[in-house]
C-alpha cells in the first residue's frame, strides 16, 4: 500500500466546480472530479448536511475545499451566483424546484455564467409522478428492475449497499454527462446547460444488455435462474472450511476445464452443458470447497487462469498482493482509502488532501476564485 504525496492535479486541473453540499451520489461524482485534477469547492451549509459523519473521516470530501455559506441569508444566494459565473461545473442534489426557489437554479446561475454546465442529481430526475417524493438508492433499483435480479431464488432481493444505485447509476452517469456537456460548451458556438442525472434512468440504463438478452430469450425474469446473476453453478460464491468464500467464474470452456481439474472433480462432473444437472454440479462444487480453508484454495487457484478468487473483506482487501502491487488503496493522512480512478500516463492523479473541513477554505476560495464577499465568513479552522 502506497502513501500518497500532493502531486499532479490531473487531466481536469483548471476545471473549475461548485459542490452544493448534500450526501450521497452528489459528494461521490464531486470527489471522482476532484480527483481528476478538478479544483472543486463544496459549499457547506452552517450546521452541515446531518449525514451524522465526522466530517474529518468523510473522504467522499477528500481533493476539495470548503467554504460555509447560509442559503437562507439575505445575501447567501448572491454569493453561491458569484462563485457559479466563475466556475465551469455546478452540482447539486436537491429536490426538483429547491434550488430554483432559493434563488440559484440553472436560470439563474446559467444567466451569470452562460457556459456553465449545471449538474443536477436526484432519484427520481426532474420530472414526473415521484420527481418530488422522498427516496433511496434501494427504492430507485427495486422500480427499474435492477433490484430483482439481485440474491437466491425463493429468497429476498440482496441489497448491494448503494453502490448499483447512488454510485454506479448515479455518480457515475452525472460525471459522464457534465463532462460531456463540458466538452460541448468549449467548442464554437457552443453554450452552457443543466444536466439531468437520475438514478432511476442510470440504474434502467445499466441493465441495457439484460435486456438484450431478455428479449432474445436468453435471460430468465427471475432470480437465481441465469448465467450470471448466481443461477449458474460455475458462476458464484463457495463456503470453505474456515467459513469463509471463494467467488467462481470460469465461464468459457478452456478456463473451466483448468478448475474443475484443480477442484477435483474431473471424471465426477456432469456435464455442465446439461442445465437439468446444474443443482447435482453446484453441490459436488459446494461440498469440494467445504474441505479446504480459504487460503488453502487461495493457493490451488493461484497463477491459474481457472477465473476464481478469495472473497476479501474491506479490512483484508488492501493487502492483497495484486492490489497491493498496483497501489490499488492508498494511505493519506492515516487514512486507507481507494485510490482515484482511472489511470493516466501523461497526467497522473492523485489523493493530494485529506477531507475537507467546512468553511476551512473559505478565504483561500475567496482570493483564488476572486469573490471577496465570502471573506471573514465560514468556519477559520484550519485543514
């Protein structure tokens, strides 16, 4: 595991965006900018978000400053406006209408900064009957159908913390999409415009070839009964002796011959072509797995192109001699975190600060980004 120094800024140093404090997929799609090298300032509110983390552990802040202004004070929005016509990107996370009625939506902000790309993340998106309601990243992959094809048949959907939602269908595609708009307001004639991100489409959109393959009757619409959502034999997870797991994958043929010949079960086996003897394969599997310790079939598969690994934990994960080796997780701060991602040759990137107090860089922000309204206002602590 690497220790990260402040270094190179990224493929996105002098991209310039506005963080709208809020939790969740907003922070996570700021952060990956941050990391790239954007400089990106997170407007926190007095009090915070009430995400109920010390703000010193958050590293969805990390790579990012923080300045403190109240929206709900008379010259709160005017300021927000100020910091909007310098940026490039703006993010927020509110409700449909929030930012518009505190005075900072994209007509708004969009008429200060005509080039601005403004980011908008929400469950639901900015139209239609649940727009307006309240919710979380489970409820928005139960609607699409995402939810469904999670877990063992006959059991409940699996919950993937929130990271198929909030984090894939969410962050991810806000980053994609202000990028892309970034890219069509720098060209001739080109102009800024808002960005709606939401879970509920990027959760849908994730799932496009499933549905290729559901049309073409080569996925069943149920759990636990397909290639690969656990329904097949030689593609899932393994009980060892120690408790623990190992996670299979050996689809094409070559790769299953090279496991089950390490697992043993060459001449035992029936064919795994046969889908009508798919429950007898998985229990000669399971119970082939049950006589050895993790570590021990960790060391069978090792080197091998049999596709399987050793279920780590979080704790565990950073140790691994391969991520270990890529400097996969890195420590910053005390702190061991992944490291950003993707990875560049000409314009490396980097964890170069920790997470952002609030309101610790407001006079900084208001010298480099030329807002002298936000000086002598924040929290003076320093990072």
């Amino acid at each position: 595991m690497a220790t990260t120094e402040y270094g190179s800024h990224g493929p996105l140093t002098g991209v310039r965006v506005l963080e709208l404090a809020g939790i969740g997929p907003g922070p996570f799609a700021a952060m990956l900018l941050a990391d790239l090298g954007a400089d990106v300032v997170r407007v926190d509110r007095p009090g915070g978000v009430g995400l109920g983390i010390d703000p010193a552990y958050d590293l969805t802040n990390r790579n990012k400053r923080s300045v403190v202004v109240d929206l709900k004070a008379e010259d709160g929005p005017g300021t927000v406006l100020d910091l909007a016509a310098r940026a490039d990107i703006l993010i927020e996370g509110y409700r449909p209408g929030v930012a518009e009625r505190l005075g900072i939506g994209p007509d708004a902000a969009l008429a200060r900064n005509p080039r601005l790309v403004y980011g908008r993340m929400t469950g639901w998106g900015q139209d239609g009957p649940l727009a307006e309601r309240a919710g979380h990243d489970i409820a928005y992959i139960a609607l699409t159908g995402t939810l469904s094809m999670i877990g063992n048949p006959g059991e409940p959907p699996t919950v993937p913390a929130n990271l198929v939602g909030d984090y894939a269908g969410g962050s991810l595609y806000l980053v994609v999409g202000v990028l892309a708009a970034l890219q069509y307001a720098r060209t001739p004639g080109g102009r800024g415009q808002a960005v709606d991100a939401a879970i509920v489409d990027g959760a849908a959109h994730l799932t496009t070839m499933i549905h290729g393959m559901l049309a073409a009757g080569g996925w069943q619409d149920r759990r636990g009964s397909n290639l690969l959502d656990g329904g097949c034999p030689f593609y899932g997870t393994y009980e060892t002796a120690d408790g623990q797991y190992m996670a299979v994958g050996p689809l094409e043929q070559r790769f299953y011959d090279e496991f089950s010949g390490l697992l043993g079960i060459d001449g035992e086996a029936p064919d795994r072509a046969d889908i009508t003897r798919w429950p007898e394969l998985r229990t000669l599997v399971a119970e082939r797995f049950k006589t050895r310790s993790r570590a021990e079939w960790a060391a069978v598969f090792a080197g091998t192109d049999a596709c399987v690994a050793p279920v780590l934990s979080l704790r565990e994960a950073p140790d691994h001699p391969h991520l270990a080796a890529r400097s996969t997780f890195v420590e910053h701060g005390g702190l061991t975190q992944p490291a950003p991602a993707p990875r560049f040759s000409a314009t490396p990137v980097a964890v170069r600060t920790g997470p952002a107090r609030p309101g610790a860089d407001t006079a900084a922000v208001a010298a480099d980004w030329g807002v002298p309204a936000l000086g002598g206002t924040g929290d003076p602590r320093p990072e």
